[in-house]
C-alpha cells in the first residue's frame, strides 16, 4: 500500500515538474522571441542570429526571423516539425550546402529581400518536401540549384522576381519538374534559349515581365502544354514569329502590354483555342493582318489601345463573332482606345454582336468618319467611349440597329 501511495506521489511530482517546466520554457520563448501556437517570431530586431538559451518548443512549425541583421542563415537546433522557415529582410548574402541541414519537413522557405549573389547547385539539398521557395528581391546573377537532380524536386513554386538574372537556359529548371508557377519578373533577362522550360511540364503561372526580352521563336515556350498564365509586359520585343505560342495551347491569358511590337501577323496566335484574355496595349502596332485573331474562338478581352493602328474592318475581328465558335460566345470587351483610327465603317463591329464594353477615345474619328449604323448590331453594348476625338457632331443613324 505504501509503495503504490509512494508511486502515485512521484507521479504527481513529475507531473508538476513538467508543467513548471513548461511554463518557464514558454515564458523564456516570450522574453526573447513571441510564441503563439505553432509559430515562433523573432521579426523586427537586431539579431544576428538565435538567441544560444532560446527554448524552442518541439512543437514549432513555423519560425520567423525577418527584419533583423543576420548575414547568414543561422544555425540553429534541430525543430521536428518546422514547416515554414521565414528569414526575409535580412542581409544573407549566400547559402552553403550546410544552411538547411536538419530541415527535411520544411515546405516553406523565404529569402526574400536579402543580398543574395547566386545559388549553388547543392544550396538545397535535401529539403525533399520543399513546396514553395522565394529568393526575390535578392542581388541573384546566377542559379544552378534548380538544374541538379540532387535538388528541392518538389518545388511547386519558385519566386525570383527582382533579381539580377539575365539569361535562361536549357538546364535552367530541370530539377523541378513539378512546378506550377515562376516568377522571373523585374531581372535583366535578355536571352531565353528555346526549349528552357520544356521540362515544366505542370508549369500554369509564367511571368517574365520587365525584362530586357527581346526577341521570341516558336520554340521559346515549347512543351508547354499546361501553361495558363503568361506575362511578357515591358520588355523589349519587336516582333512576334508566326507560331509563337503554338506550343502553349491551354493558355487562358496573354500579356504583352508595353512592347514595341508593329505588326501583328495571320499566324502570330495560331493554336491559342482557348485564350480568354489578350492585351497588346502600349506597343507600336499599325498592321494587323486579317484573320490575326482567327483562333482566338474562346477570348472575352481584347485590348489594342495606345498604339499606332489607322484602320480596322470586319476581316480584323474574324474568330471573335458568335457564328465564328461552336458555344456561341464572342467578343465581349474591346479596347481600341488612343490610336489613329479616322473611320468607323458600318460593318467594322457588325459581327460582334456580344460586345458589352467598347472604347475608341483618343483616335482621330471625324464626324463624316462616322458612318451611319457604325454600331449595328451591337444590342448588348453598355459603354462606349468616343471622347477626345474631333468630332463635332453625331448623327443619330450612327447608331441605328444599336
């Protein structure tokens, strides 16, 4: 009877102790870091690196440590189960093969907005379950951890937008094949050699916008078959090659805004079926050939505005009418705003019977440029815009059958 009282007693003890423990471990993770939950934050301070008598509770899944003074990663205690480690805004300046040893859960890693120069081949090795990586805002002129098979192959987002890269090859990203979306945003990029993302083949989200891009083939996005999402603004393209986004037949939105592109071609969008929305804004354009938009059978947007175009006419729209697709949609928005259009001729729009929202501002449409009907058909249209043109008067038979 008294062994089992003396049992029961050091039981209870030891219950004690570990919630005493407890307690003071917590409150030392809250006199130098905050934990709540899951997560311990170290964010907004002038650390160097973890605190040595910092108590972090196994139970950590996430660890941030932004916005301090550290210019490596840090090393630190094994964590069982971190998921999401968080070291953005500091001043690391490169990653040797030994950072993440010991973070073989780790899923979510940022890097942002350090001074990061390039990633070596093995700076992730071994983080198997790497799902989202971001390294933008970093001084990065090179990468060659995302061409090693050795790599985070299970990367399904990568971000390195704001960076210092300036070409991109073959080998690139054959490491991880399973990515979804890349950011190549606001580098120096001026050269990407055909076939670079063959190997991404679950790629959706491409954005290569404010480059130094200037040239495409039809082989720049070859074997792209899953790509949804692609934006090429503020670069420098002059021309786009017939067969261009060929090998992109899933896209649903292409952004070529800010260019200098001058010609639009019959085969420049050729096996784009089923592209929703398309803008050209800002470029050079004063040709576009008819039947350019053929394929086009499924898009909703278009915009052509602030460029150099002088006329249009029915041939310019053809794929975008009703009668031209099997599920009986059509064009619905069309921006044609700030251009050099004189005339709008009776049948211009007349098959675009589903257009709801129509701009022609800026142009240099007269009143005699307006022909009678110039409307037609267009019953479902709820905005147009004619302003600043050098119109002084509108016929009411502009927009007869309106």
């Amino acid at each position: 009877m008294m062994a089992c009282r003396l049992k029961f007693c050091l039981m209870q003890c030891a219950h004690v102790l570990a919630v005493v423990i407890s307690v003071v471990s917590a409150q030392s993770c809250r006199t130098q870091c905050r934990c709540e939950g899951t997560t311990m934050d170290c964010s907004h301070g002038s650390r160097q690196g973890l605190p040595r008598d910092l108590f972090i509770p196994s139970s950590t899944e996430i660890v941030v440590m932004s916005d301090n003074l550290l210019t490596r990663v840090p090393p630190t205690p094994a964590i069982p189960n971190l998921l999401e480690l968080n070291l953005e805004d500091n001043f690391i300046t490169e990653l040797t093969p030994t950072s993440f040893q010991l973070r073989q859960k780790l899923q979510i890693l940022r890097l942002g907005g350090n001074k990061i120069i390039d990633v070596a081949s093995s700076a992730f090795d071994g983080l198997s379950q790497l799902v989202k990586l971001y390294l933008n805002h970093n001084n990065i002129e090179t990468i060659e951890a995302f061409g090693s098979l050795s790599g985070p192959s299970s990367l399904e987002m990568l971000d390195l937008q704001k960076n210092k890269l300036t070409s991109i090859s073959i080998g690139t990203f054959t490491g991880i094949p399973l990515l979804t979306e890349l950011n190549l945003s606001s580098n120096n990029i001026s050269k990407i050699e055909d076939g670079s993302f063959a190997r991404l083949k679950k790629l959706r989200v491409l954005y290569l916008h404010s480059n130094k891009i200037l040239q495409l083939t039809n082989a720049t996005f070859f074997g792209m078959s899953s790509l949804t999402r692609l934006t090429l603004s503020n670069n420098k393209i002059q021309n786009l090659p017939d067969l261009a986004f060929n090998s992109a037949g899933s896209l649903e939105f292409l952004d070529l805004t800010s260019n200098s592109i001058s010609t639009i071609t019959q085969a420049a969008f050729s096996g784009l079926l089923n592209l929703t929305g398309l803008s050209l804004t800002k470029n050079n354009i004063s040709s576009i050939e008819d039947g350019a938009f053929r394929d086009l059978v499924k898009l909703r947007e278009l915009s052509v505005s602030d460029n150099m175009l002088q006329d249009i006419s029915a041939s310019t729209f053809v794929g975008l009418a009703p009668e031209d697709r099997t599920d009986n949609t059509g064009l619905e928005v069309l921006y044609l705003g700030d251009n050099r259009l004189t005339t709008i001729r009776k049948d211009d729009f007349a098959r675009l019977t589903k257009l709801t929202f129509l701009t022609l501002w800026r142009n240099d449409i007269t009143s005699e440029g307006l022909e009678d009907g110039s409307f037609a058909n267009l019953g479902n249209l709820v905005y147009l815009s004619l302003s600043e043109n050098p119109l002084t008067n509108i016929s009411a038979a502009t927009f007869e059958g309106t």
